[in-house]
C-alpha cells in the first residue's frame, strides 16, 4: 500500500502545477510581444526591397522596349516631352503602360514581345496583392505587398536623360532612369506635394531613384 502511495505521489510531482503552466505561458507570451514586432519589421523590409526589385525590372523592360524600337511604352499617341511638361501616367494609363511592357497591349508594343514578366496578385480582401491581376479587359494591374497598385509613373518620353523629380516636380533632375516610378506603401498615401520631406506619410513611400533629397529609396 506505501509503495502504490508512494508511486502516485511521483506521478503528481513529475506534471506542471497550474502555477507553474501560467508562468511559462506568461513568458511565451511575452516573447511572442517582443519578436512579432521585430518579425514585422522585417517583413516590411522584404517587401519594400521586393518591389524596388520589381521597380527595377520595369526599368530594364523600358531599356529593352527601347532597344527594339527606338522609342519609349506609350499608351495613346507618343507625348511630346516627359514629367516636366506634366506628363505624369497614372490609374488607368498605368495599367496600360505595363500592360504594353507585358505584351498585352499593343498599342506601341505591336511585336506583342513580353519585356516584363510578374508573379500573378494573390486575392486579398476586395482587392489583390503582391503581382499581377489581369483586369479582363486587355489591361493588367501591379499592386504591391500592402494591396495598392503601381499607379504613379513619370517617363523621359523626349528622352534628354532628365525628369523632375516628382515630388516636387522642379529641380534638381533626376538622371539614369527612363521610367520613375513610385508607390505610396502601406498607409496608401503619396505626400507628392512636400519638398521638405516632413510629412509623415512621405517616410513609407517606396520610389526607384535616388537624389541628394532622397537617398535611400524610400527605405
């Protein structure tokens, strides 16, 4: 009889005390408030550099589309002069824009080559994320990681190397790119209009060029 008493009491001595439990899932706990932000963070990061990769790919695509035929994507009839005699693709002629560097469109891209290539937008909520989504309607649309589509765009359409930068839409010009092009993140805000860079909502923009101003991609 000792012996059985004695063994049951090794059984309970061998399990967690609710004491005990609580305290290791307080520190779980506690870990898990600590790491997810760190985890998020990261995250953010990725996506961030994933689109300028992306920013960067349409950027060759222009270059390719370029070399094929001496001239530059347009949607409707060739523009006369670029961002500095405003114009400034966006919504719907964005659309068109990459849909004529994928080849779906071809209103100037009549070989129909595919310049660009994307992995398709995954569904999110009422919207998509993270690719293309074929509209339907012989258009597709690039949303980024956050659910907001790529529709702000300048071209060096008289192709003298220089664009204003667009936030500000003066001086100093921004070099090396035939396309800028710019996201507003994940608050869905463009703070186009702030030359001092001090509204919040221009931290988190994500663009693909750089200026003394705006060293760092929006990164």
């Amino acid at each position: 009889m000792k012996a059985k008493t004695h063994l049951s009491q090794n059984k309970l001595r061998g399990g967690f005390t609710l004491v005990e439990m609580l305290v290791v899932i307080g520190m779980i706990a506690a870990l898990a408030g600590i790491s997810f932000p760190v985890y998020r963070g990261i995250q953010k990061k990725v996506d961030r550099q994933q689109f300028i990769m992306i920013m960067d790919s349409i950027d060759r695509a222009v270059d390719n589309f370029e070399t094929e035929y001496n001239y530059l994507p347009h949607v409707a009839a060739y523009p006369g002069g670029d961002a500095s005699l405003g114009n400034i693709l966006k919504d719907a002629e964005v659309d068109q824009f990459i849909s004529e560097l994928y080849g779906m469109r071809t209103n100037s891209n009549f070989k129909a080559i595919k310049f660009f290539e994307c992995q398709e937008a995954k569904p999110a909520g009422a919207g998509y994320r993270d690719g293309l989504h074929d509209n339907g309607n012989g258009t597709v649309t690039l949303y980024d990681s956050s659910g907001n589509p790529f529709y702000r765009m300048a071209v060096d359409y008289d192709m003298d190397g220089n664009i204003y930068d667009p936030f500000t839409w003066t001086e100093p010009y921004v070099t090396g790119h035939k396309v800028l092009i710019f996201l507003p993140g994940p608050d869905g805000v463009i703070a186009g209009a702030d030359p001092t860079g001090t509204k919040p909502q221009n931290l988190d923009n994500i663009y693909n060029w750089t200026t003394a101003a705006r060293p760092n991609n929006g990164l």
